[in-house]
C-alpha cells in the first residue's frame, strides 16, 4: 500500500494483488510504466533510509491528570477574593520592589489576573497543558515544575526590563507547562538510534506552540518566554530522572513544598501590607 502510494504520486497506475499460492503481496503496473516504476520505488527507500515511517512508540499514548482542575479552581478562588479585596496592590508583580526583597511577588502575582477574560485564558490553556504536565512527569512534580517555571518568568521579565516590570497573571507558568511537554522527548537521549529526531521534533513543536499561544500583542512575552525557557531547563532535568521523579513520596513532597510556595508568599504579602 506504502509503494503504491509512491508510485500514484509519480503518475503511474498500480493494482494491489496476491499470488495465489497466498506468499506476500504484489504491485501490477502496466509494461511502459515499469522501469519508471522501479526506479521510483528505488529513489523513494534510498531517501528514508535513515527514517523509517513505521516506528516502535517507546512510550504510547498521553496521560492527562485532572488533579489541573483543582488548580484552575484556585485561580478562580483568587480572582474572586481579588475583587473583594486589595490583593493586587500586594501581590502585583513589581521589579522594584522585587529588587528590594520583596520576592514573594513571584509567586503571589501568578495568582492574580486583570479581569475575566484574562483569567479564563489562562485557566482554559493552563487546564490542558498543566494536565498534560502533571500526567508526564508526576501530578506533586508536574504542578511545582510547573509553578517555579512560572516564578523563573516573572524573574526573567523583571531582569530583562529596562524599567520596573509590572505585571499579573498565570501565563508564565502555562508557558512554562509547554516548555516541560516540548523537553520531556529528552528521555528517549541514548535510547533509540533516533532519538536526536525525536528531541528536535519535540523542541520544534514546543516553540511553533510558543509562537502561536504567547506573542499575542499586548501580552507579557518576557514573561511568557522566560516562562517557557524555565520550563524547557527543569524538563531537561527531570528527563534525566523520569522514574525517580514519578515516585508517590517525590509527588507528595513536591505537592508540600507547592503548597507552602502558595501560602508562605501571599502570608508574607498580606503581613507586610497589614492586612
């Protein structure tokens, strides 16, 4: 079927048949066609050598872990008490006063989003890719991964910008959830004669997904790309350990650690606002 597919593309008529003594298959082509036809079909397995178009799947199918349904609930959670309350003000992105060590705003601006649109935006993206996230490399480690990407963000932003940067919501942190799905390829290193193809599929992927999603105008791309670097750097290190990085008491240490990471911050925010 794959040769008489080559072989219509070329122009050139074939019929599918088996002998009758019932030993493999065959292309009829009529007499003028023939030596163009083997010749086509000797081009065409000359040029996918090296790339054979049927491959084993080393690791099948997507998990998806609906534990990102809790996140993008407490995202909602925050911009209701955020319209309730003076959180912004507090927990708002702030290169200054980041500078001045107040580095809870990493985290606490994450959680803030400037109307509705905006939130459900990044709760919509941030559901799937976050679920993806959480259900390749483990839902504690997938969702820290995920958070401290974001952080990194909200950081490379702050040092890049020439003046005080400025800035809230969750994207960073979804940009950092594509950046840990375009490295999880980097597993397959040594484990397949075509694993480079593998990995510059994957990264190529990523980055195309990045071009679309997040150099919207009027958007924070430093965020978003500093988001989406963070992401690809701990994929490439979790890749390096995939089975350690999946076990319960590493999931359930890095959900504890997310934890404190959300309620240390915005603990310290309101404590020093006096609130």
């Amino acid at each position: 079927m794959e040769w008489s597919l080559v072989l219509v593309s070329q122009g050139i008529e074939s019929t599918i048949v088996q002998p009758e003594d019932g030993a493999g298959w065959g292309l009829l082509v009529s007499g003028h066609d023939y030596a163009n036809a083997l010749r086509t079909l000797r081009l065409y397995r000359l040029e996918n050598r090296a790339w054979p178009w049927q491959q084993p799947v080393l690791k099948p199918g997507f998990l998806f872990d609906w534990g990102s349904l809790a996140w993008a609930l407490l995202a909602c959670l925050f911009y209701w008490l955020s319209a309730h309350s003076d959180l912004r003000s507090v927990g708002l992105m702030d290169g200054f006063a980041v500078a001045r060590g107040q580095w809870w705003r990493l985290f606490t601006a994450i959680w803030l989003h400037g109307d509705l649109a905006h939130l459900a935006t990044n709760a919509s993206l941030g559901l799937l890719l976050l679920g993806l996230t959480m259900g390749r490399f483990g839902t504690g480690v997938g969702l820290l991964a995920a958070y401290l990407a974001g952080a990194g963000g909200n950081l490379f932003a702050a040092l890049i910008s020439v003046q005080s940067h400025r800035s809230l919501g969750a994207s960073g942190m979804v940009m950092g959830s594509l950046g840990l799905l375009a490295a999880q390829s980097l597993s397959l290193w040594r484990q397949t004669p075509h694993a480079r193809k593998y990995i510059l599929s994957g990264l190529c992927g990523g980055v195309m997904l990045f071009v679309l999603l997040a150099l919207n105008p009027g958007t924070d791309v430093m965020a978003h790309l500093g988001g989406f670097l963070c992401g690809v750097l701990l994929g490439a290190l979790l890749s390096r350990v995939p089975q350690s990085a999946r076990m319960p008491k590493t999931n359930l240490f890095a959900g504890l650690l997310f934890t404190l990471l959300v309620i240390v911050p915005w603990w310290l925010a309101l404590s020093k606002a006096g609130l």
